[in-house]
C-alpha cells in the first residue's frame, strides 16, 4: 500500500518548529506564574500543620484541673507555681 501523503517542504517544518517552540513558552510561562502560588500553598499547609501539632502538645495541659487531676503535679505545688507566674 502507498502512502498518499506528500512529504513535507522545509516551510512547513519551519512553522511546525515555530509553534512547538511557541508551545513550549506558553507551558513555561504559565508554570513561572504558578510556582510561587504552589509554593505559597504549600508553605501555608505546613504552618497549618505546626499549629495543629501545637495544640495537639498543649492539649492534655491546657486547664490547671488537668495537672492536678492527673497526678502531675499537687494542688500544693500548683499553688506555689501558680502564685510566683501571677508574681510575674
């Protein structure tokens, strides 16, 4: 079977070079825009992620009640504690 395409002249390849290399900017070009908004995100996502480890820290020790209920520390001592901050 014979191929009934013609081969293509130096003048087509030419504007083919030219819009795969057009092509090519435009895809470099859109992710030079979007890079520094993935990487704002990504940043934003793992200061979100800190603050939650955070809390998650802070948590068992958030109320004094918490201290004392869990044998931690006595009233005794959480007076005392507690009066030298308030000093403070």
């Amino acid at each position: 079977m014979t191929s009934s395409r013609q081969p293509r002249t130096n003048s087509e390849a030419g504007y083919i070079l030219l819009a795969v290399l057009f092509l090519v900017a435009l895809i470099l070009l859109s992710l030079a825009v979007a890079a520094p908004r993935i990487a704002k995100s990504i940043q934003r996502d793992k200061e979100l992620e800190l603050i939650h480890r955070g809390e998650q820290y802070n948590r068992p020790y958030s109320s004094p009640h918490d201290l004392v209920s869990k044998g931690l520390v006595s009233e005794a001592e959480y007076s005392r504690i507690s009066a030298k901050i308030a000093a403070n």
